[in-house]
C-alpha cells in the first residue's frame, strides 16, 4: 500500500514538473519575443511604408540617416526599445528630449511623426513607435551604403519617459573607456557591439561641445589631448573656439561623412577621431584596439558586426504582449 502511495506521488510529482516546465515554455513561445514577420497579417505595407518616408527625408537631407540612427541608440538605453524618447513632456512625464545627450541634439522627430500617421491611415492602431524607430534605423543605415538586416519586430510603446536614466545610461563623449563598457553591458552589450556600433559615427555630425574639451583642456590641466591629430585638431579650433560656437557642427567622420562605410575607423587610427569615445575605442583597451584596427582594414567585417549588434541592441527589453500600448501618435500616451 505504501509502495503504491509512494509511486503515485512520484508519478504526480513529475507531471508537475513536466507541466510547469511545458507552461513556461509556452510563456516564452506566447509574444515574448520580437519576430520579423510581426506585422505579415495585421499590415503588411508596414516596411514599405517606413522605407518610403524615411527615403524621402534623407534624400531631402542626408543628414536624417545618421539623425534617425542615433534615435533608436538613445530610444533602447533608457528602458528598452520602447519609444519613451519620442515622448513629449505632459503631466508627470518629463521629456528624455530635456536630457543632457537629447537636448539641442536628438532630431528626427518629425520624420517618426510623418511616419507614423501613414501607418494609422494604413492600419490604426497596429504599428508602434518602437517598432517604427528600428525599422526608421536600418533604412537609414541601407540608404546611407552601410549594411542590411532583417528587423525583429513586435515592440510596444512606453507608458512613460525617463530623463535620469536619459542622462546616466546613455554614453557621454568624454565618459571613461571603463564607464562607456559598463553602459553598455548593463544593457547586455559587449566589446563587439561597443566598437562595432561605434561606427554609427561614419555618418552624422557632432556640435562644438561634445568634443571642446580635447582641444584646449583634456584632463584638466590647460593641455589638450595629444591622441588627437594636431593638425586636425587645429583645423577644428578654427570653427570651435575656447568659448563661443557651441552649436557649430563638425562632420564626425570628415573624409565621407554621408557615406556609411569604414573611413570611422581609419580616422581613429590616424588619430582624426572627433569624439574622446572615438579615439579612447582605440588607445585605453587592446581588445577594443584590435576590433578599431581590423574594422579600419575590413569593411565587410564591419558591416556582418555592425548588424549583428543592431539587432542586439534592438532587443534590449522591449515591451510586448499585453504590456505598454500602440500609440496613436509617438509624441504622446493615449489616455
Ligand atoms: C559609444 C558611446 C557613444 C557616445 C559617447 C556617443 C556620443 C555621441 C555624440 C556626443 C554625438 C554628437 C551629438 C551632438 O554634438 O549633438 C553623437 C552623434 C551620433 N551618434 Fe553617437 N555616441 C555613442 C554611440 C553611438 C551608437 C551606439 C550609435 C548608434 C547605434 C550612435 C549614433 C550616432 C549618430 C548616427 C550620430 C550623428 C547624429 C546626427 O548627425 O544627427 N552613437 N554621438
């Protein structure tokens, strides 16, 4: 009787397990993750439609592709890829627009907005302003020469906004090497994804302020930074003095800087990186050394990284399922 007893908890005990194992997976299976054909059904002219306007805008202005690139950066740092960036301020949210690497900066704006409201025409209340935003970055990334990848879809938008985690998860341009790697793997971004990304900055342009500092004052002690080129760095003091010009914009990669392509990192290596977290990429870390060196001689291999890591970083914590919402309109929550 024992006996009996006995295998039949055993037996009960198993089938609980093989249940909860079989649920969770089904949890893991049911909406948890992003998939490209997300919107094959509910609309299919989705990434038609992204691909028009955004190929509009930045036939209009080259500029846009690099704008709407390091829109999806500065969207995933702060709380996922939820769309919480393009949130204006209203009631208890604060703009992450007011942020430190937002404001005077972040741009783009109206292109989502354009974006977005064809997409309601299309199929209302389908498409999110996440989704728009990874979709928005590849486009840029393909008209500008650089690479193409297959987009995971299925985000959702943000309830909410987040100046502080705007202002302390997102990499300043004279942050630390060791700071910048921590950034990045509190978003579960490695070394590859870190160099490889950084090459977002072949295209686009940087204002007076983001790198003043390397001219005139590295470390605090009157001198500037030495890993710089001195006769770029001359050339830069002509248009960014020691006070003044604060907005005055500087090509980020100067030898083609609308054209997505691997000059970023032959700049660095001949010390014409603009940015402090340009140059640092390789003189503070022999890993991240050796990444900037074979990307500077291997294009192709620059480009495969470069993918793989948008597509890491597209995935960092999006809202789906029943969780957020599909705005309306990316500028606001619906209720
Ligand atoms: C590694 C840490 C990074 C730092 C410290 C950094 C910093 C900066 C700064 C200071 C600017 C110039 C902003 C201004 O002066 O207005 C800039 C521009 C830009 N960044 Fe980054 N960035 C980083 C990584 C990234 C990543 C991962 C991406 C994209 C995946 C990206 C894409 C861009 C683009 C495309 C521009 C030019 C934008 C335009 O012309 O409108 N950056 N970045």
């Amino acid at each position: 009787m024992a006996l009996i007893s006995m295998k039949f908890i055993m037996v009960a005990l198993l089938a609980t397990v093989i249940l909860t194992t079989l649920c969770n997976a089904g949890k893991v299976y049911t909406g948890g993750y992003l998939y490209p054909q997300f919107y094959d059904h509910s609309c299919p002219k989705a990434s038609e439609i992204v691909n028009s306007i955004v190929a509009k805008a930045v036939t209009k202005e080259p500029r846009m592709a690099a704008s709407l690139l390091r829109l999806h950066f500065h969207d995933c740092f702060v709380k996922g890829c939820d769309a919480s960036v393009l949130l204006d301020s209203s009631g208890t949210i604060i703009s992450e627009k007011r942020s430190n690497p937002n404001r005077n900066s972040a741009r783009g704006f109206e292109v989502i907005d354009e974006i977005k409201s064809a997409l309601e025409k299309e199929c209302p209340n389908t498409v999110s302003c996440a989704d728009i935003l990874a979709l928005a970055a590849r486009d840029s990334t393909v008209l500008a020469g650089g690479p193409s990848w297959e987009v995971p879809l299925g985000r959702r938008d943000s309830l909410g906004a987040s100046i502080s985690g705007s202002n302390h998860n997102i990499p300043a341009p004279n942050d630390t090497l060791p700071t910048i790697i921590t950034k990045f793997k509190l978003k579960g971004l490695d070394l590859v994804d870190l160099v490889a990304l950084s090459g977002s900055h072949t295209i686009g342009q940087s204002r007076c302020t983001s790198f003043r500092q390397r001219l005139y004052n590295q470390t605090g002690n009157g001198l500037p930074d030495f890993t710089l080129n001195q006769v770029y760095a001359n050339e830069l003091r002509q248009r960014c003095p020691r006070s003044g010009g604060d907005q005055n914009l500087f090509p980020l990669d100067f030898v083609s800087p609308t054209k997505f392509d691997n000059h970023y990192y032959i700049n660095i290596v001949a010390g014409n990186g603009l940015l402090s977290s340009d140059e640092i990429l390789l003189t503070k870390n022999s890993v991240t050394m050796e990444l900037v060196k074979q990307y500077a001689v291997n294009n192709g291999l620059f480009f495969d990284h470069f993918a793989k890591s948008m597509v890491k970083m597209g995935n960092i914590a999006p809202l789906t399922g029943s969780k957020g919402e599909i705005r309306k309109i990316c500028r606001r929550v619906n209720h």
